[in-house]
C-alpha cells in the first residue's frame, strides 16, 4: 500500500510539489529519509521562521513534556500561559507602546481571521467588510470570502465583502485610496459603510505584493474618520518576517485587531492570536470559544522564540541585511537574463522574482527542488518565485540557495529558448 497516494485525499498539495519522503529537520535543511539534504527556502510557508527545530525552544518543550505541564485544558489559567502573557507583553508590546488585549483564538490563521471579523460585526454592528485584490485570509467560509484568488474561493463563501483595489493593482500611479475615499464620502457609491478592512501590508500567497507607508497612512487615516476598524492579518508576515515584529511598523500605523499565527509558536506549533485595542473587547465571557485556543505546548515554545530572539534587535537587523542579500541576487540575475521578463517585490525576507508565464516559476521551482532548494511559486496564476528563507539562516546556506535558484533560472531561460529556436529559425 501507497499510504499518500493510495489513502491521503486529492486535495493533498505542497507534497506534490516537494515529492519525497521527509524524515527530520533542523536549522534550514530538511533531510529525506535517505539523509538527503533540502536547503528550505520556504519554511512552510512562514510557520518556521526561525528554522526548523531551534535547540533552545525544543529543550524547554522537552523541559515541559518531562514535567508533565498541562497540555489540554481549553482556556484555563496556565503557567504556561501566564509566562507567554507577560513575555509577549514585556518584549513586544511595550517596547513598541501597542496596547492590546490578547484573545487566544483557535489554532490555525483561518480561525483568528474568523474570529477578528466576528468580533468586527459585533462591535458596529454592520455586515460588509473590505477586502484587497490578491488578498489571501485563509481557507474557511469568512476568510474565503475575504480572499481573492478564483481557483480557491467557492460559491459558497461570505458574499459580505466589498473588494477594494490593493496597492498598486491600478499601476504604480494610482493611489486606489482615491477610490476609497470617493466611495466613503459619496452618498449614492452603493457601498455600505463596512464594519472592517482587512489587509496584509505584504500579501504573500497574492505574489508578494507590498503596500507603501503612505497608502498604509491614508487607509488608517479614512478608517479611522468613517469608524471602520482596520484588521491587519500579520498571519504570514508578522512575527519578523517582514524586518520587524510587526509588519505595519515601518508605517508607524496602530492597527484595531491584529491576527498572528504561523510563526507564532517558533517551533511550527499551532497557535493563534487576535490582538484587540482594549475598548474593542465586547465579547462576553464563552462567545467565541472552542477547545483548542490556546496550545499550552505552543505558549512554552512561543515564550522562548520571544525571549531569544525578541530581546534586541539583532533579529531584525539580520533579516534586513540577508534581505539586501536576496536584493542584490535577483537584481544581477534578473539583469542577466532580461530585467524586462522579471519583476522583483519584497521586504525583509520575504522576496518575490515574478516571471513572465506561470509555467516558467513552476518549472523553476521543480529545478530547485531537483537540485536539493525547496522554493514555492506564488500569485494570482504561481507566476511568482516566493523566496522565504528561515529568519536567521547561515549567510552560506543563504548564498548556497541563492546559486541553486540561479542555476535553476539561467538552465529554464535557456531550455526556453531552445524551444523558440526552431520557430525562430523557420524562413518566412
Ligand atoms: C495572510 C494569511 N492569512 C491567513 C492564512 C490562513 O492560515 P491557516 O492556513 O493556518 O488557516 C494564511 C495562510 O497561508 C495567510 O498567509
């Protein structure tokens, strides 16, 4: 029996991409069952950040498992719990002057994405919510409606969303805060005054698009004066992806609620939570519930990540320059094989090389993959190369995927040619 092909559901995808059979992890290598090394420069799609297994969160985790801590316990006080609490608190929140609450919603990025506009809904009492172009929040029926992409979204999901053109959707030279505006004010736009707007300031499964600081700006400015709150979903790129802790820091913005996940637990642990401006928390006690809020597993290995890597800004500091790494890369490679077929977006480490068909970042990807990369595609049509290294990866390792996707690029440029050369060749 072929347990993945004979048993697991069709609806199985990454492993399709990524075909062997894995067995362990560590840092930013993945090893296969025979011991072959993947260079990951994917990190499950942001759910490790600071690479796989990081030593000092596994030896509390094993701390915590030897003692016998409280594993299930739905949203009881924890010891556990309290530790992340005032950690989170100390390190992130005051250092930056954020005052929020923290509701531990359930564990994936698509329930605190649920629960952020349900709690939207209640607080103004409104239904529509706004939503970008190329937005992603998740997979379950409010956040599929949120999304934007037609291959995933089902005729089933929230129809209560009104969709508002991203950064720069209408060209660098548009400001689509323009379009907002005019339907804010305008009595006869059709558009119901939305309880929420929710956005990623880097949409990463849209194709790593960025927004610019002084969109971000007007976006708060607006919500603020029509009483709309402003979700930020930090899902894939908060938790230092971006450079910072936050995403919106750059911008200097304060968003209402803010969803986290993913990289959360620093250790691919499930865990999720929904950071709420204090006069937001109108829930009453139970209303948004479920068992798995709070992954006490999770609170050990998310206090550690905090400690470790959130105390300064060394963390920070790495991201920016591995990211200028990754700039300089693309740049002389895209150069190389015709700037005009590529395009390069990104921010901290989180990098995007767009190519000119779908088929092209596919095959480049399955190259990388063959030469021991993992790399994912990305964007409306997987146009997009998603480079997404672990945070603190060795600059050799870094260096050493970077020459992977090179080869991998300048071998399918070629192979492309090839291809065309006949037809180039044929006489008129
Ligand atoms: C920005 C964003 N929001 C929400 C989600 C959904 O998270 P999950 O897959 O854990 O439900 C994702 C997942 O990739 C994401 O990138």
């Amino acid at each position: 029996m072929q347990p993945f092909e004979d048993c697991e559901s069709q609806v199985r995808s990454y492993c399709r991409h990524f075909d062997d059979l894995f067995a362990r992890g560590k840092g930013s290598i993945l090893f296969n069952v025979d011991g072959r090394a993947f260079l990951d420069f994917w990190s499950s799609a942001g759910s490790v950040n600071y690479g796989h297994n990081p030593e000092r969160l596994k030896e509390r985790l094993l701390d915590y498992l030897q003692g016998d801590g409280l594993c299930a316990g739905l949203d009881l006080h924890t010891v556990a719990k309290a530790s992340f609490i005032q950690a989170f608190h100390d390190h992130i929140l005051r250092p930056r002057k954020l005052d929020y609450r923290l509701q531990f919603t359930g564990p994936t990025g698509t329930s605190v994405v649920e629960s952020a506009v349900k709690l939207a809904r209640k607080f103004t009492g409104r239904r529509v919510i706004a939503a970008f172009t190329n937005g992603f929040h998740g997979m379950s029926s409010t956040s599929l409606g949120l999304t934007g992409n037609r291959l995933q979204r089902q005729p089933w999901c929230d129809p209560h969303v009104f969709r508002l053109p991203y950064d720069g959707y209408l060209g660098p030279d548009t400001d689509t805060m323009d379009f907002f505006e005019k339907l804010l004010t305008d009595a006869s736009s059709g558009l119901d005054l939305p309880a929420a707007v929710i956005l990623e300031t880097v949409q990463c499964e849209g194709g790593i698009n960025v927004a610019r600081a002084q969109w971000l700006h007007r976006l708060r400015e607006l919500t603020r004066q029509h009483g709309i709150l402003l979700i930020v979903d930090d899902i894939q790129v908060g938790c230092g992806r971006a450079g910072r802790f936050f995403s919106f820091e750059d911008a200097g913005i304060k968003p209402d609620l803010v969803c986290l996940s993913k990289s959360l637990s620093g250790y691919g642990l499930p865990l999720s939570v929904m950071l709420i401006a204090p006069a937001l928390d109108v829930w009453s006690p139970g209303e948004d519930n479920g068992t798995f809020r709070g992954n006490n597993l999770a609170f050990v290995s998310a206090t550690e990540a905090i400690c470790q890597y959130w105390q300064d800004g060394c963390l920070s500091d790495g991201v920016q320059a591995r990211g200028r790494t990754v700039l300089v890369h693309l740049t002389a490679l895209s150069r190389e094989l015709g700037a005009q077929h590529f395009s390069i977006r990104g921010k901290g480490l989180v990098w995007g090389l767009e190519c000119h068909t779908p088929q092209m970042a596919r095959k480049v990807a399955g190259r990388c993959f063959r030469d021991g990369l993992l790399v994912e595609t990305a964007g409306c049509s997987g146009q997009v190369l998603k480079i997404m290294p672990a945070l603190n990866i060795p600059e050799a390792s870094l260096l050493e995927g970077l020459d992977i996707l090179s080869r991998a690029l300048r071998e399918e440029a070629y192979a492309q040619a090839m291809a065309l050369a006949p037809v180039l060749a044929t006489p008129a």
